[in-house]
C-alpha cells in the first residue's frame, strides 16, 4: 500500500487506519492505541493549498480553516502547516513559515480604511469610496499637472515623474501585471518593487 | 540579476532548489542560506549526506550556514570581488578550467577590439564629469560579416581568456589577504576546493543573496562568482549553477513582470528619449546573432513586444499606430529607482506616492531622509495587510521616529488589503517555477484585494478622465480590460492574459489551421509579431494553456530523483527546470557526468529528464552555442557593455570604507556609481566612525512583517547589534551591555550581544573590526520598539541597479545606559 505522509495522517487521524497500520509494520499495541485516540481535529477542517508568503523557497503549505464555503458561513483560518507532498520543503516549515497562522491573525491587521488629514496627529476610519475617490482626485490633479508629454526637444515621451509607486513583491503575478497595466498607462516611472533593494 | 544576463543571457536563479544535492562543492557567499532560506537550505544538507559534498562558506560573520560547514573562512564586507578575482588567478594559474567547456561554451577566445584597456583602476572611455564610460571600445573585433574574430589556440594576445589573465594577475593570494583580512593559508584552501571541481563530472553549485547584491559593487560581486562558475563548466550541469537565493515570495515574479522603473514584462526595455519610434527602439534589439548559426533568441524580440502591446492595448494598438508605441513611457535618464526617487522627495519634485505592500521606511537606507522625503509629500497612499511604519511615518513615537505631526502637511491612506491566504494566484519562486494557489478565507474587515483597490483606482481615473479630460488620456481610456467582473478581474483571467492567445484564426507554415481565434497560446514559440497574438509576459507562456493552469499541477514524479520534477507546477522558460541545460552535455551531446545527465543527444534530437534549452533537434555538429540569448551563443567572461562599471570585476572600496584602495588609491570606490551630493555629504570618514558594519536577517524574521506574529515576536524581541568579543573588551562593553551605535546619519541604542561569530581581521596590517546589525525592528507590531537598521546605512547603490550599499559601510559604538522605560 502506496501513502503519502499527508495520507497517513488523515488515515490515522480519521481513525479508520487499522490495516494500513498493521501494513506499515505498527504492532497491536499501536493499532489499539491509534483506534483510541480521538479523530484528528483537522479532519473536520476544510484544506487549502497554498504557499508559503515569505521567502522564493515558496514552500507548500496547507491551509486548514473551519467553515464550508457555504454563502453565509464565514470561513476561520485555524491552522497552518507544511505540505508533505511539496517536492521542496516535503513538509517542513522555518521558524518563519511555521508562524504563518500568527501573521494571519496579527492584532496589527488592518481591517477598515484610514486617513489621516494635514497637520493631524491620528487616522480616522474612512469608506472605501471615500479613500478611493480622493486618490483619484488626488492622482488625477497632479498628473494633469505635471505630466511631461514632450521633452524639451520636442520628442513625444508621454511620462509623468512626479508621482511614483512602490509595488509589492510578496503579491502574486495577477496582482502585479495588472498593477504594471495601469501604472504605465498612466506613464509612470517612478515605480519599483522590493528586487531593487 | 543585472549580472547574469550580461554573463549568461538570463537573470534568474540556474537550478532548482533540490539540484542542490547533485553538487559536490556547495559555496555559500554572499548570503546566509540556513538562516535565511531554511528549507531550500535542506538540500545543502542533502548533498553532505548523500552526495559526501562539501560546504564551504565565505562571510564576515561565523553564521549558522558557517556552523554547520566543512570549512569557513572569514572576509571583509564589501571585499568579494578581490577575494574571487585572487581565485580567478589561482585557477589560471594552475590550469585548473574544465578547458574543452570553456573553449566551446565561453567567449575565451573571442578576440576584443585593439583600444580596450585597463589602467591605474580605470577602464578604456572613462569620463569623470559624467562618473560614466564611453563603452565603444568594449567589445569584440568584428570580421567583414560583422561577425566575432575568434582564435582557438588562445594565442592572440587579445583574446578574452588572456586580457583576463592579465586583468587578474594583481589579485596575488597576499594582495587578496591585504584587501579582505582573510589569513593566505584559509584563502588558498579556498582556493584548492574550487579548483576540484574542474574536472567534467565535478560540480560546485554557488547559493548567494543580498550579501553580494547590497553593496555599490553588487552586480560585479556576482559576476566574478558566475565567470568561475563558467571557468569551471559549472553551468548548466546537475548540481551546478549560480543560485540566486531570492528573497520575497515573488520577487522573481515582479521582476519577471517588470514592475521596475525601466522595465516591461519578460526583460524587455521601457523605451528611452533617445528612441522615439518604435524603429529607433528596435534598432539595438536586432540581435544580430555575433558568429555564425547561432540562435541568439531575442531575434524574436519584436514577436515579443508586439504581442504584449496587444495585450495591453487590445484592437487599440495597430500596424498604423505602431502597436501605440507613442503610449508606453519614455525614460530620460538609465531609471527612476527609490534612491532618486526619496532625493525628488527630498528636493520637492514629488507630489504623490503608493505603497503596496512596501514599507520604505524601514527597508530603504537612511531613515532620516525617508523620512523627510515623505513629510514632502502632498499625499501617501499605503496598501497593505499590516500596520506599518512607513503608514504613520508623521507620527511621534520618540527617538525611534521622531516627527511633529502638525508640520506635516501630507495626506495620508492606509488601506487594508487580504493576504496570501486571502487570494488565489501564482508566485514565482526562486528557481522560476510558477506555483498557483488557493484562497482559504476572506480578508478580516474591509480588507480588499489589490486587485480589487487598483481597479477601484483605474476606473475612477478613467470615469473622471472621460468626464473632464485631461493630460494624454489615451493610453488610460484604451486600456484593455475585458474581465467578467472589471471591479475585481479573477486573477485566472490575468493569468491567461499574460500566458497569451491568438487573437485570429492562424494557420502554419503549410497552411494548415495551426490556432482558432481566442486559443490560449501552447508557448512562446507560437507569439507572432503582425499583431495576430497577444501576451501579456512572453516568458511566462505556456503556463496556462488549453490543457489547463500549468501552475496549478501537482505531480512531484523525479525521474531518476535528480530533482527536477518536471511536472510539479510550471517553470519559465517553456517549463525548462535547469537554464542553459545544453551545456551539461560535451559538444558531441554526451553528458560530461555520465552519473548524472540532463539531456543528450540520441543521434536525432535531445533527450532527458529536462525540457531542453536549446533547439530540440540541432545537431551537435551545426555548433550552436548552449547560451541561446547570447548573440555569441556563448557564456560571457567578458561582458562587453554591459555592465556600468567595465567588463571584468574590479575590486573598488565601499563608499564608507575603514581602507584605501590599495590596487589604486586615486580610485578609491565605483567610479561608475551615481551618488547625489546631498548623500555624499553623509558619508562618515574612518576617523569618526571606525568599524565596518554590516546588515542582515535572523531566522526567526521576515524583514519586518514578523515583529507582528506573536511568536515570531517572542522569539525575537528586540533589536541589538552583534560585537566581537575583543572590540567589547576594548570598548568596555558587557554581554547584553546598552550601545549607542552611530553612523553620520543616524543612531541606534539597543543591546549588545557580544560574540564569538566576529572576529577582527587584519586588513592591510591594521586590526579591523565588523560589527553585525540585524534589521527587523521598527515602531509597530508586538516586538519591542526599535529604531530599524536602515538609521545608520548610506543612500549610495550599485551601478548597474541602484541597489543599496546596506552591506558595508561605518559606525562608531560606545557602552550607554538603558534608556529610561
């Protein structure tokens, strides 16, 4: 009988593995135990797969979170693991990677809109069109403003210089062609991501 | 990666992470793999296992990669190209090259033009008004048919392998002891293990990170490591390589896709003032192949360019409007990066800037002047999961970040965006693979995706341009964006955009119908330049096809375990796990480790475990060179123009440096490097600040996102800087003792933590002392409050990518007492 390791613990964890137990060579003794220990919690959970947010070793992880995916559950991320099948970390995680859950839940996660005016000394809770209309606004004013469309030689160069942006190299490549499309079609240069530093 | 594509045609990670376990020599400089990577770093341990490899580190610190190591041997920061030069001349000198590799698969005999020269630190063209080269003479002698001269024998006194030869001879073990403090007897043992794995079925694999790219010589660093590497025929091979240990999850990715200041997706250039028309742009990306029959791929370039205008501008970019050439920014000057960009700040030139997911206060050199480049700002838009520093860089939290809130007048968004877990969508890993993943839950609160915030953004934009017009709408009125939802486009789509599709019925060379209208594309190969293709990143296509999302794919099958695992997710280019993998294989086709093969040659195409990278059935005999993006076809010892700084490595000090440069004291440092007057009026003399410091990571951190995971923070609570055990006798300081630790441009009080990891070198007779300064504190999060290292460093980066110099520069410290609580 073929298992991978992950396999194994939904067997075992399901407490269904008696013979599976008895072909891995556990004795008796063992498969007593195994049939009495209660069924594993994440049996109950709903797996993803994902990879691991910090560094390009992009390690396998398995996500667990209880709910269904029903319209009105809402799903609760309550475990995070190595992916035993990943053919990099094989289910290992770092001292990093094996806090993922803790990140997720950060206290210092952000959960509502924020601004914070001229000369202020706090954020105030905003709407999302709130926030988003007055960053159009905002963009808008200043490439009208400045945006070069000839340099001084006359040359068509269709740039704008004076409102940059900084994108993020932890977000997935979705993320980023799209932020590349519209940045540069606004004509910004001024624009990076973290494999300049 | 601005030195492997100048050296091999590609800037990206060779291997993959488990190829790690074929080497048999594992050189770890220039980074800190057990700590930094630790689960790639497992395959390190793999190869001393199972491969009886042995590891050898090079670092300033004695590091926990060091502690597990076969041999370790100490080295100056900043001094790693004197270091791997002084082996360059060893190899040389012993003859210890893989020769037939280096005959057949490098430009060693390729002869260069008569005015090349090198003299007292300086080469051929240099103009000291502009600190730039006039890089004419940096190239090849060409014959009439504007093809290389070359000369087998290595007997023209102008070819590649002899001016290297000449260029390396100063680099003698004891002038390599004098400039990096490293003893002669570690460094020629250094030396011996290299040279061992010469031979055709010996391979080194070399595993670097930001300790060679953050320093105002880190392109250079690398490219010395990567012409050993070729010297050695240890690329291309099972268990060779040069391994670009990248950082963030998908740094490979953003670089891939071009969101950098002079980028577009696929390495392709954002255009210049100097090339109005789209034939000016295509004039210097013929690609002329250099000797004959070569592929020289970026043939295709304008295949490329055109199918990405496509994709971006849809039915609006036409034969007739050059594909909208007009619309794509123009560049003034080499790039926009974050150094000028925090100088515009700090000059007023700036009005707005986005944060996504980037937290420059904290990760960019020189706080203070962050700092003030954002108090500049009209506005400051922050998208992020987590509460940062940079978000509330107005706020007063004492001397960790002092600032005055009512006299800055900048607007300030902080939006909330999901996290990994949040989304699905690919990242590209360090050695390419494009791995997909799924969303486990929604975000907490408002939190919204980036996806979801750009869109919000792009269509106020647009509804406010169509309303009131304004500056060139045009390319933001014509972007393509036909999403089934266009609040919130499924990245599946994106993911299709950039794999490409045919945008007409296509038939092939025959005439038969090759592609329907609308088929997503197999693979790069089928991108066309007449405006019948589009695709949003030519080098990711093929990843997901009409055989589904190629990204999403799990099965971990290794044929003969040599870890490639071809069909676990999809690797760019064209699923090809090992680059340049044609030269793991003698010129004949027959691998030069028979032990371990990649591909070879049957007598009719290429076989193996690896999709080739190379034509499927060129004949060995038609003598096309193994690095196919090369116009040579060739590995390149000598890099023609396209570094900034000259076509060998040259050993030039740090910006703050404890030392002259004793090769040549009138050319101290870079002399090709960028560096604004108001920075290098910061720069600190050796007289007040007399210890080299470095920066770098702990394990139990991610940069400074883990200072908000509870455990990440309890592991690691507080900020302090590493000290050797002799200068804290020296200074007075006590184990676990308070330090008032200052650069020119800052100050750090934290404890000590004083070591035996660091030991003082001596450099050029005089006792050098380093000291380590971890970087993961900062002002928000559940860690107790510190400044960040990035208080101390220097705003002066690489020539060639800006990158900065966070790796080398000088502090003074002195015992204090603990702040009061």
């Amino acid at each position: 009988m073929e298992l991978t390791r992950r396999g194994f613990v939904r067997v075992t964890g399901a407490g269904l593995a008696a013979s599976s137990l008895g072909a891995l060579g556990f004795g008796p003794a063992q498969e007593a135990l195994a049939a009495a220990v209660r069924p594993f919690k994440l049996t109950h959970a709903t797996e993803t797969r994902n990879t691991c947010t910090y560094c390009s070793v992009a390690c396998g992880i398995l996500v667990y979170s209880m709910g269904d995916r029903a319209k009105n559950a809402r799903s609760n991320i309550i475990h995070i693991e190595g992916d035993p099948d990943h053919p990099v970390n094989r289910g290992t995680l770092c001292p990093k990677g094996s806090a993922l859950l803790d990140i997720v839940h950060a206290p210092t996660r952000l959960t509502a809109p924020k601004y914070r005016a001229p000369g202020t000394d706090t954020f105030k809770e905003v709407s999302w069109d709130f926030a988003l209309d007055r960053i159009a606004r905002l963009l808008k004013d200043d490439r009208d403003k400045n945006f070069i469309a000839r340099n001084a030689a006359g040359t068509t160069v269709n740039r704008w210089t004076s409102t940059g942006m900084l994108a993020a190299s932890a977000s997935s490549s979705e993320t980023a062609y799209l932020t590349w499309k519209v940045a540069r079609s606004l004509g910004m240069v001024v624009f990076d991501n973290q494999a300049r530093v | 990666m601005a030195s492997l594509a100048p050296t091999f045609g590609r800037g990206a990670m060779t291997n993959t992470w488990q190829d790690i376990k074929n080497a048999n020599l594992v050189v770890v400089m220039g980074g800190n793999a057990a700590e930094a990577h630790p689960c790639g770093f497992k395959w390190v341990i793999e190869a001393k296992i199972e491969n009886r490899a042995k590891l050898l580190v090079v670092d300033p610190r004695f590091t926990r990669t060091a502690a597990v190591a076969d041999f370790y041997a100490p080295i100056r920061p900043g001094t790693d190209i004197a270091f791997l030069s002084g082996i360059i001349r060893y190899l040389l000198e012993k003859d210890a090259i893989q020769h037939e590799y280096v005959r057949a698969y490098t430009n060693a005999g390729l002869i260069v033009q008569e005015g090349f020269g090198f003299e007292n630190g300086l080469f051929t063209g240099y103009d000291e008004g502009t600190r730039s080269y006039d890089k004419s003479a940096w190239d090849y002698e060409l014959d009439e048919q504007g093809f290389a001269k070359t000369d087998d024998s290595w007997k023209h006194p102008r070819c590649v392998i002899n001016l290297l030869r000449a260029h390396v001879a100063r680099y003698t073990p004891e002038m390599v002891s004098r400039i990096c403090g490293t003893p002669q007897d570690k460094f020629l043992e250094v030396c011996a293990l290299f040279a061992a794995t010469a031979p055709p079925d010996k391979a080194m694999t070399c595993l670097f990170a930001l300790g060679w790219t953050q320093h105002s010589i880190g392109a250079q660093n690398i490219r010395t490591m990567a012409m050993i590497q070729l010297l050695l025929g240890n690329i291309g091979v099972a268990g060779g390589g040069m391994n670009a240990l990248r950082g963030h999850s998908n740094i490979q990715g953003l670089t891939d896709i071009g969101l950098l200041s002079d980028q577009m997706p696929g390495y392709l250039a954002l255009p210049k003032d100097g090339e109005p028309t789209l034939e000016s742009y295509m004039k210097t990306r013929q690609f002329k192949p250099l000797r004959p029959g070569q592929t020289s791929y970026y043939q295709n370039y304008r295949k490329f360019l055109v199918s990405l205008m496509k994709a971006v501008y849809g039915d609006a970019a036409t034969a007739e409007n050059n594909w909208a050439y007009d619309w794509l920014p123009k560049l003034d000057l080499p790039m926009y990066d974050i150094i000028r960009a925090f100088e515009m700040m700090n000059n007023g030139e700036m009005t707005g800037y986005i944060c996504q997911g980037f937290n420059p206060l904290q990760a960019f050199p020189d706080r203070g002047k962050i700092r003030k480049g954002l108090s500049k700002l009209k506005f400051l838009v922050v998208m992020d999961p987590l509460d940062t520093e940079t978000s509330r860089f107005w706020e007063n939290v004492g001397p960790q970040n002092p600032a005055d809130p009512s006299a800055i007048q900048t607007e300030v968004f902080q939006l909330p965006t999901t996290c990994f877990a949040e989304e699905n969508g690919s990242l590209v890993n360090s050695s390419r693979w494009l791995q997909w993943h799924w969303k486990a839950a929604d975000g907490p609160g408002k939190a919204q995706s980036d996806i979801w915030i750009m869109s919000g953004i792009f269509h106020r934009l647009r509804a406010l341009y169509r309303k009131e017009g304004g500056a060139f709408p045009d390319p933001l009125l014509n972007l393509s964006w036909n999403y089934t939802d266009p609040a919130d486009p499924d990245p599946e789509e994106l993911a299709k955009d950039m794999n490409g599709r045919a945008l007409v019925d296509i038939a092939d060379a025959a005439g038969a119908p090759a592609l329907r209208a609308g088929q997503l594309l197999d693979g790069f190969a089928q991108l066309r330049d007449d405006g019948t293709t589009a695709s949003g990143c030519w080098i990711f296509s093929g990843c997901y096809t009409e055989k589904g999302n190629q990204m999403a794919r799990r099965d971990a099958t290794d044929p003969r375990e040599q870890g490639i695992a071809p069909n676990w997710a999809w690797a760019w280019p064209a699923n090809r796990r090992i680059l340049y993998n044609r030269a793991s294989a003698d010129p004949a086709g027959k691998a030069w480790n028979p032990a371990k093969p990649i591909i070879e040659w049957n007598g009719r195409q290429w076989v193996g475990i690896d999709v080739p990278d190379y034509g499927p059935t060129t004949k060995p005999s038609e003598g096309v060179g193994p690095f196919i993006m090369n116009a040579e076809g060739l590995g390149r010892l000598f890099a023609r123009d396209l570094m900034a700084e000259g076509p060998f490595p040259e050993h030039y000090e740090p910006f703050e440096s404890p030392s002259e440069n004793v090769l040549h004291p009138a050319v101290r440092s870079n002399p090709a490097a960028r560096v604004f007057a108001d920075d290098r009026a910061q720069f600190g003399s050796p007289q007040d600040f007399p210890y080299v410091a470095t920066t770098y990571r702990l394990t139990e951190h991610f940069h400074f996102w883990t200072k908000h995971a509870r455990i990440n923070a309890i592991l690691q609570p507080q900020e302090f800087v590493e000290i050797g055990e002799v200068l804290a006798r020296e200074k007075g300081i006590a184990q676990g003792g308070w330090v008032r630790v200052s650069s020119k441009r800052g100050v750090v009080v934290c404890q000590a933590y004083v070591t035996k990891r660091i030991k003082p070198l001596m450099v050029d007779s005089r006792a050098t002392h380093v000291i380590g300064v971890p970087l993961h504190w900062g002002f928000t999060g559940q860690a107790r409050k510190g400044y960040g290292a990035n208080t101390l460093t220097p705003s002066v980066g690489d020539a060639n990518t800006q990158t900065p110099e966070f790796k080398a520069f000088l502090v003074n410290v002195e015992p204090t007492t603990a702040p009061v609580a």
